[in-house]
C-alpha cells in the first residue's frame, strides 16, 4: 500500500496493553476510510491529499495523521491522532476551509472517533525511530535523542518505557547505570510531545521508573520544584554535575560519594 504523503510506511506497533494514564482530557483518535465513487474523485484524493497530510501533521495538536490507500485504489485507511476534544474540532475547522475540504464534499468519510488515554510499556524495537523523533521534538535539539541513542548501543539503558497510544510514542523515560558506591541508576530523558505537556504523562513515566528499580537511588540533573513531588532532594555527591540540580532519591545514598555516569553522558559536554 502507498501513502497519501508520498511515501511507504512500516506497520507501527499498536501494543497498549499497559498501564493507563488517566488523563483530565481524553485525547481524541479516528479511524476509519475515505471512499471514492468513481475515479474522478480518486485522482481529487491524490492531488489534495499530499497537501492535506502536511497541513494536518503541522497542527499543534496533531499526534498522529496517516492515510493509506487500500489495496482498492478508492479507498483510503486513516488513524489520527489529536491532542484533546479542542485539538480535533480546531483541526475539523481547518480541514472544512482548506482547498481539500472544499474540493472533498462528496467523498464518503466512514470513521470511529473514540476518546483515547495513553498506556505506559516498556520499549519495543519498532519504537527505537519514534523515540528518536520524539525526543528532538521534546527538546528542540538532537543532543539528547542522541544520547538515548548511544545509551542503547552501548547496552546502557537499564530501564527505557514509553507511553503510547494506538503505536504513538507520546512519552519516553531512560534509566542508565550509574558507576557509585551504591545501587545507583540516572534518569536522562524525560521527553513529552510538546502538545501533551504538563498533562500527566511525565509524571506517570518518573513514578514508573522509580516504581520499576525500588532498590537503586535514583539520580538525576533537573528542576527542582518540579522533581520535589516525586522525593527527589539535592544530592551531595561528587560529580561534575554537582550543584543545585543534582537531585537523588531511593535507598543507600552516601553524603559525599563520587558518582560517574554512563560513558554517553560525556557527549552532551
């Protein structure tokens, strides 16, 4: 099958068997068909559709937007994904003005719209790229899905657990080892989707990891008025990150110790 943007996707994973985030706001999800009667609106589709997927992907709160052509070349398979109710109608609003929706009247939409809650899992293989995208997205910068990167071809990541919906990484956590006296692993990243922010989703990632590793102090370089509500405190260790920032919780700490992260962590200076 081809898609609507011109190229050729690989099936995403769809595995949201893990826990639930409970989200104030549902996200929104469609799936479903756009069916052509003729092949007059088939080539209506393929010119505007192209156009129709990039303005769609660009939207703030676009999470998701993929349109395939069926194996029946009138027919279009389609999963979206929008941030919340608000997301999707401003989305609709858009759509209905655009040169797609106004040229589009009389191809039949057939679709599900459900409310949606991402899952928390571990990482899969298929989710290595969409980690990556992610976590440049999160940031606005490469380094830090570059140390994601390197941490996993060094055998460094201890702990990697995504939250997803429907195959759509929304929210990554790594845990690595850290070289200390004591039981000891850092937590670097914590990537959410920039539309899915201050929403829950990181939270429920940081209480994972420390749930999932109860005998290792955690450590980490971040805000503190943000990582007090999980019990993290300033860490008086030596490290070159040694500050305001360094920040630890769990068991075993010892006041002074010299700790040395993962070999990675050396790239971002």
């Amino acid at each position: 099958m081809s898609c609507a943007c011109g190229h050729h996707h690989a099936p995403t994973a769809c595995d949201d068997t893990g826990a639930p985030i409970a989200l104030k706001r549902p996200m929104i999800a469609l799936t479903g068909r756009l069916i052509c009667a003729d092949a007059a609106q088939m080539m209506t589709a393929l010119a505007h559709l192209p156009d129709h997927t990039t303005l769609s992907r660009a939207e703030p709160g676009n999470l998701r937007f993929d349109l395939t052509q069926d194996e029946d070349p009138l027919i279009w398979q389609l999963t979206e994904l929008f941030a919340d109710a608000d997301a999707f109608a401003a989305h609709q609003a858009r759509s209905r003005d655009s040169a797609w929706g106004q040229a589009s009247t009389e191809i039949k939409r057939d679709f599900t719209k459900t409310e949606a809650m991402p899952h928390l899992r571990p990482e899969s293989t298929a989710d290595h790229a969409a980690i990556h995208a992610l976590t440049v997205a999160a940031f606005g910068q490469t380094d830090e899905a570059d140390l994601v990167d390197a941490l996993r071809r060094a055998g460094d990541l201890d702990l990697s657990l995504v939250a997803s919906q429907g195959g759509t990484v929304l929210g990554h956590i790594a845990l690595s080892p850290i070289d200390a006296p004591f039981p000891a692993l850092g937590l670097a990243p914590l990537s959410v989707h920039p539309a899915m922010q201050h929403r829950g989703i990181g939270a429920a990632l940081v209480t994972a990891a420390i749930a999932a590793r109860p005998d290792h102090a955690i450590i980490l370089l971040g805000d503190p008025a943000y990582y007090a509500r999980f019990g993290f405190q300033p860490a008086d260790l030596q490290s070159p990150y040694a500050g305001p920032y360094l920040q630890a919780t769990g068991p075993g700490i010892t006041k002074g110790a010299g700790i040395t992260f993962a070999p990675a962590f050396a790239s971002l200076g």
